[in-house]
C-alpha cells in the first residue's frame, strides 16, 4: 500500500478554523484583521478561549465587539492573548509573567495542578501549529480598562497618536517643521490622509530633506495640510464621496477601484485610527497638490 501522503503542517489559524470550539474566536479574529498576522511566520503563542469562555461573557459584549467600528478594542484584546515566540507549557509554569503582543503583561501563576493566566485556567496545552503553539483557556483575558491601546487612542490627539507609532516618523518631523503640531493638537476634528514612512520613500531623491529646510516651509505646509480634511470623516463616508475639500483649499479626488479606496493616486491601506479630535486614514503615497 503506498503511503500515506502527510498533511501540510497546519498554522494556528488553520487549527483554530477546524476546530468546533474556536468558531468565536476565529470570527473575532476575522473581524480584527489579523487572519494573516497569525498564519504568518511567528512563532506566536495563543492563549485560545474556547466559545464557552466566550459566552462567559456579558450579553451582547461578543456582538459589540465584532462590530467594525469597535475593531480597535477587538485588536487589543486579541492580541492581549498572544506572546511572541513558541512558549510550551514546561515553560509557561516557569513565569511568573509574560508580555503580550499588545504591550501588556499577564500574569502567570500555579495553583495546585491548574495554570491560571490572570483568572483564566488553561485546560489544554501545547496543540502544536507550524508557526506557534495554542493553550487552550476556559475565560476570555481582558486587558487592564484603563490601558487598553484603544481607550489610550480616545485619549490621544492627531499628532500624539502619529508620534507613537513607527510608521509616521517622516510625516511628524515633516508635520513639526512645518509648523503644524499646535493646529493638528487643536480641537478639530481633523480628518487626515496620513502617508507612512514608505510613502515618503517613493518621493525622488532628496524631496524630503529639501522640504524640510526653513526656505521651503509654506511649500511644506502646503504638501501637509493637502492631506487634511476638515471634520471627522470615517471611511464608511469617505467612500460615498467622489471627491473632498482640504484644508488647504484645495480638492482631492475619491474613488473606489476593485475593493480598495483611492486618494488621489494613493491608496487607503488602513482605515477609522480614531483620535481625540478626528480621524486617520493611513495611505501608501503621499498626494501632492496640483502646482
């Protein structure tokens, strides 16, 4: 008899996807985009709830929280139940802590011959994946209310939110020297076309340290304030318009091409980062105004 062809190793996701106690948990992490974070190359350790811990949950808590415009708070608390790296058991019993994806440490403790993180008990361990391992836990794991990333964004401004995320350097130099950190603090609301550090890249050689010497800064303002919509705009709106004022006077055009929404030539790759006073909407080019 030939033998049998051996399955592919499976990644978390997969597992999760196959297995009937996780249809919560795989529907959460559809909701929050991070299908591909954790089919990707890891390793990552997931502390999975089952349905049941799930259900634990007050009434109508699951059903808020895969609504699209609590994605943030679902991102966070998903990923408050992932460490970095493969951690097996034997190895868990030994912490008295770990740091999760999210920034946030749980707590690790054995009581008798349980393991509780935070007050949830891990009742199955060590289910191997090709990217990771999960641990199965019985009550889902909520980070602290108070430093949630997502209660921390309500909080934050325009320009504070840029300023802690790595893929906006260029944009907050460009944004401090133009002149703008007080007027993007401001009350607003703002909405705004944010390009990532990569985006400023594709600009020819040179641009960005041109723009950025004092002799060219209303060039700079203009560039910037080109990417700034008055009013807080959400993406379910942005994309019913064909085009939008900014704030520098002058319009932008909208457009929604096979599923993906088109800023001038820039496209939108990350939509509804949700500040104290407005919006942003992350691009992959920066959009310059017509001379």
């Amino acid at each position: 008899m030939p033998e049998p062809t051996p399955e592919p190793p499976k990644t978390i996701v997969d597992i999760a996807a196959g297995d009937e106690r996780f249809k919560t948990l795989v529907a959460a992490v559809t909701a929050a985009g991070l299908v591909e974070t954790l089919q990707g190359e890891g390793p990552f350790t997931v502390f999975a709830p089952t349905d049941e811990a799930f259900s634990k949950l007050p009434a109508g808590t699951v059903e808020e929280l895969l609504k699209p415009e609590n994605k943030q708070q679902l991102v966070d608390i998903l990923t408050y139940h992932v460490v970095a790296g493969k951690v097996m058991a034997a190895d868990v019993v030994k912490l008295s802590e770990a740091e999760t994806v999210l920034g946030k440490k749980v707590a690790v403790k054995v009581e008798g011959d349980s393991v509780m993180v935070n007050e949830s008990k891990v009742v199955l361990t060590d289910i191997e994946a090709s990217n990771g391992v999960i641990h199965v836990i019985d009550t889902v794991l909520l980070p602290p209310a108070d430093e949630m990333s997502g209660a921390e964004m309500e909080k934050k401004d325009i320009v504070a939110i840029a300023a802690g995320d790595e893929r906006f350097k260029t944009l907050v130099a460009a944004v401090t020297a133009a002149g703008l950190v007080e007027t993007l603090q401001g009350e607003g609301p703002f909405t705004v076309f944010a390009p990532t550090d990569e985006a400023f890249a594709k600009l020819p050689a040179g641009t960005i340290e041109d723009l950025l010497k004092p002799e060219n800064k209303q060039k700079l303002v203009d560039i910037l304030t080109y990417h700034v919509v008055a009013g807080k705009v959400m993406a379910a709106d942005v994309v019913t318009l064909s085009e939008a004022e900014t704030v520098l006077g002058q319009k932008v055009t909208i457009k929604v091409e096979d599923g993906k929404v088109y800023i001038n030539d820039a496209q939108v790759i990350l939509t509804d980062i949700e500040a104290s006073n407005g919006v942003i909407h992350v691009i992959d080019t920066v959009i310059l105004p017509p001379q």
